[in-house]
C-alpha cells in the first residue's frame, strides 16, 4: 500500500462508512482493505496479481483421487509441493507458495530453508 492510500485509508470518511459496515455484518476482515480500494479513486491502482505458486489437482485430471490418496485433512486443497517441484517454484514469478506441508515431505522445507540461507 502507497502512503497517499494508507492515508485515505485512516481519514477518509468513505473508507470510515465501510468500517461500519464491516463492523456491522457478517464479512471476512481480510476483504475490508480491497473493499475500500475497489470504492475508492485509487482502484486504478490495484495490481490483479496475488503472487502465489498454487498447483491444483485437477491439472492432472481427477483431484478425487488425489484427494483419497492423501486423506480427508487436504480434501478441496491445492497439491501439496514436494521437493521435486522446488525449483520450479523457485524459477517462478511469485514470491509465496501453497501448499508446502512438512508431515507430507520435509524435504520440501530443508531445500527451502537452504535456498533461503
């Protein structure tokens, strides 16, 4: 966020309605900052990009037999990165990753943890 948005965000009195709004319903308080944006004159501002290295299942067909291999904690998850993949991910554009999961390969995590050292 740019200061001259920050700002708008704590003294305009529209950014001010939609924390009553929020205050006031049932809405997630991680949309509150992209609500305001999105009604505000710095929407042209917004970059539509969310910077995560997300693998779904079902670019590899069937994601219910992914699904049933891996067990009912990772049911309608993206694929948990293993250590193969790490340097795709790493090669890539983004700066996050979903999903690394150290019970399922920690050697995902230690090349990481090695790259980021």
């Amino acid at each position: 966020l740019d200061r001259a948005f920050s700002s708008y965000l704590i003294s305009s009195p529209i950014a001010h309605m939609w924390i009553r709004v929020f205050q006031h319903r049932f809405l997630s308080d991680e949309s509150f900052v992209q609500t305001v944006l999105m009604h505000s004159p710095f929407r042209q501002t917004l970059i539509n990009a969310n910077l995560r290295f997300i693998w779904w299942p079902h670019f590899h067909g069937d994601p219910t037999v992914y699904w049933e291999r891996m067990g009912v904690a990772f049911l309608g998850g993206p694929q948990v990165i293993n250590a193969s993949q790490v340097p795709q991910v790493l090669a890539s554009p983004y700066m996050f990753a979903r999903k690394v999961d150290p019970t399922v390969d920690a050697d995902t995590v230690r090349f990481y943890d090695e790259w980021m050292a």
